[in-house]
C-alpha cells in the first residue's frame, strides 16, 4: 500500500539515500485508485489533512518560511522529474486533440518551473498572516477581548489544467498555517502529483507535516464530490481555479463555504467627466492587455453627455486593436464595423477579443446597468469629477471598484498580496483577490481576573 493517500500502488519510487524515509511517496504512474475505495480513500485525506492542519496553526512564522524555502529548493531539485512527467501531460493532451491554448496553460518548461519555484518563495518573505490582533476591548469589567486572526483549517482547492496552481494554491494555504487537499484537473494530474511531492519533501525538511499538502492521486470525478461533501467535516473551504463549468458545478453542490466567481462580467463606465485621452489608454488596457483573463472588460458604457465627442474614437480604438465590437443603436452609428448586440451580449463574458458597448444616460444608468448585468466581480469608472467617481465606487457593489485605473488590475500581485488563490465575489468572509490574509479567520481571546457574570 502507498502511503500517500493509502492507495494500492503498481510501482512507487522511494525517497532517494538523502531523503526521510517518513515522508510518504506518491505513485506518480498510477492514473486512478480503485472506485470501490474511493469514499474511506477521500476520508482517509481529510483526516490526515485535519491532523496537519492543527500542527500547521501552532507552527511559527519562521519555520514556516524556512519550509517555503525549503519547497522551493525541492522544486529546483526535481526539476527533471516535474517536467518528464509533465511531457507525459502534455502528449496526453495532443494526442486527445486539445486545443493550442490548453496545451500552452499545461506545458512546464524550465523557465516556468524556476518561475514557479520562485513564486513560492516570494509567498514565504510576505508577513505572516496568523496571531495579528485586529481588535482589543477593554470591558468595564476588567476584561480584556482580543480579536486575533488564526488560519482557517483545511483548503480543498479544485483546479484544471494549469499544473503550477498546485504550487502556488499550496504555498497559500500553508503560509497562512493552514493544511490543503488539492485536485488537479485530468490533464495536469502526472505533473501536478510531481509537484505535490517536492512540496511534501519541503515541508519535512522543515519539521513539518508532510500531509499538510495532498494531491489527490486520482482522476475519478467522484473524488471531486467526495470534496465538496466536506469529507465528514474536515474540509473548511473550497476554492475551485477553472473554467465556468467548474466554478458552477463546485458552486451548486459544495456543502462547505467556497471562495470563487463565476463569470468576471466587467465593465469600463466612461462617465460625463472623462479625459478623452485617459479613457481610451484604460479602456484598451482593460479589454485588450489580456483577453482571457477575469480581470478583462467585457462591456463599455458610455454617458451620452460625452458620447458626441468621446464614442467614436473609443470604439474606433478597440476596432484598430483587433477587438470586435457589439453595439446598441447609438454606437452602431459611429462606425459600419459595428455589429448589433444582442440582450444576451450584456450577460456575456466573452474571454475574447469581443466587447459590447452601450450609451447610458448618465451614472444613475451606469449603475443600474452594472448591476443588472454584472457579476460583482470589477469595474470601473473614468472620470475628472470626484462626485462621480464617488458615487461610483459608493454605489456599485462589486469586489473590485476602479477609478481611472484598468479592471485588469484585479490580482492578488498587483494588489501587493504577493499571489492570490482566485477572486472571491461573495459578500461572506473573502472578497476580491484571495491572498493569505483572507486565508485565516479569527477567533476572541477573553482574559479575566475570576470575573463571573450576575
């Protein structure tokens, strides 16, 4: 039997001569466990998973950032292994006919690895996120209530083709002390396994528990709703990394809370007071910089108090740069490239060189257009006049609110949070881009004197 997750194993490699015999061993050729097992195999991982996770909180900030280096070290080091098994991914998935895109999101190559490893480190020199004191009250009584952040358990992170999130997910959960089962997505699952071991050999380097990071080491699909069941209450999160059709299915059936959107439908408001100029260099940016990002801008809006002399060189702009663009009537008039946009275009998150435009009249209209279209994940207004701009970020209930500035700004590096495990558009706990301070929670520490209460 491994022990990595107490899967029957074909052919598991052994730690080589200058490895702890202790750390548990993953069977990097085995594609699938056994169906009928799966249920006490998922359970099993929750609770070593849980188990970590109590070592994990009481873990220092030093030693934590000593097993960072330590999983970075351990990725340089397995480099050749990674990118083999990786190479076996990527064959997979040309020789099952994926698209180019697809291919490029898996394919490790040294340059990527080294970046990989290097984001993992830069995620141990970020302050740690665990034991602050976010509030103190001092009762009439005598006692004193702390407020205190702490990590928030174990993070169950369900993610597809880019075989590097297992790095950068796990690294985020542990640096905010916490444990993390990861669930890699079919085509990354051999380079994924890879990766989970290096970070599995880092943390015992440091003294910590190798099981505060488990990949499940199958492709079955039932694994994914044994996860999102809770696996009997040791899983305290879900946060799903793909594509829409995860993000709705970890949505509808997640019996635990889950950080994640589900479409990044954003817009650019180029509101009455806009600079020309400005408005035009944010809004190429937020469309154009990166098409299939969250962060990009899928509808412009307009006020028709500036459409006279501001619509047609924005959309002239966006048609220049490649982007096709789907107007109402109004915009349809500044240019024959114009196609007709449809009800369904402003629901849309087309995660493509596509936009759609629409003249407003005024920010009153802005808002209400945002709001019935939106997904509350960002977006953003250009404007000279700080009442708008005010009211603007005020009342748009997004994660993200920009003035002036792109919506592509919506990341966790960008944010200064050193790397970001997705963007949460929920209004409980996490909002917006998920670094390791949203990570934790809190809990009240009450020190008395022997008071009771009358």
């Amino acid at each position: 039997m491994c022990k990595y997750g107490s899967l029957p194993c074909r052919a598991v490699e052994r730690p080589s001569p200058n490895e702890d015999a202790s750390v548990p061993v993953l069977n990097l050729r085995s594609d699938f466990a056994e169906a009928d097992a799966l249920p006490e195999q998922m359970a099993a991982i929750g609770r070593r998973a849980r188990a970590a996770a109590r070592q994990m909180a009481l873990a220092s900030a030093q030693t934590k950032d000593i097993a960072l280096k330590a999983i970075a070290a351990r990725l340089r080091a397995s480099g050749d292994e990674i990118v083999a098994e990786n190479a076996r991914d990527v064959a997979a998935a040309q020789k099952a006919g994926q698209t180019v895109a697809l291919i490029d999101r898996l394919t490790l190559d040294p340059g990527r690895l080294a970046a990989m490893a290097d984001a993992v480190e830069k995620i141990g020199s970020l302050a740690d996120p665990v034991g602050r004191q976010l509030a103190a009250i001092e009762r009439p009584n005598g006692l004193l209530i702390e407020r205190i952040t702490v990590p928030l358990g174990v993070i169950g992170v369900i993610f597809e083709s880019r075989p590097n999130v297992t790095a950068d997910a796990g690294a985020l959960c542990l640096k905010a002390g916490n444990a993390a089962i990861l669930r890699a997505g079919s085509d990354s699952h051999r380079s994924a396994m890879a990766i989970a071991r290096a970070m599995s050999l880092g943390l015992a380097d440091a003294g910590l528990p190798a099981e505060a990071i488990q990949l499940v080491p199958t492709r079955d699909r039932t694994a994914v709703g044994l996860m999102l069941s809770g696996l009997d209450g040791c899983v305290d999160v879900i946060v799903p990394r793909g594509g829409r059709g995860l993000v709705a299915r970890v949505q509808q059936e997640a019996r635990v809370p889950v950080f994640a959107h589900l479409d990044g439908i954003n817009h650019v408001y180029v509101a009455a007071g806009a600079d020309l100029d400005m408005a035009r260099t944010v809004l190429l940016n937020s469309k154009m910089r990166r098409i299939s990002v969250c962060g990009a801008a899928e509808t412009l809006l307009v006020d028709r108090a500036c459409a006279g002399t501001h619509l047609a060189p924005l959309v002239s702009a966006l048609l220049d740069a490649g982007c096709a663009v789907r107007g109402d009537a109004a915009t349809r008039t500044v240019d024959p490239r114009v196609t007709a946009a449809s009800e369904e275009d402003w629901h849309t998150e087309y995660l493509d060189a596509v936009i759609a435009v629409r003249v407003v009249d005024g920010i009153g209209a802005a808002i209400e257009h945002i709001e019935t279209y939106g997904s509350h994940h960002t977006d953003a207004i250009i404007t000279q006049d700080d009442a708008e701009a005010t009211r603007f970020l005020a009342e748009v209930d997004s994660a993200i609110v920009t003035h002036n500035a792109s919506t592509q700004f919506a990341d966790g590096g960008e944010f200064g949070f050193g790397a970001e495990i997705g963007i949460a558009t929920g209004r409980m706990h996490a909002r917006g881009p998920v670094g390791v301070e949203q990570l934790t929670t809190f809990k009240y520490r009450v020190h008395g004197s022997g008071q009771i209460r009358p």
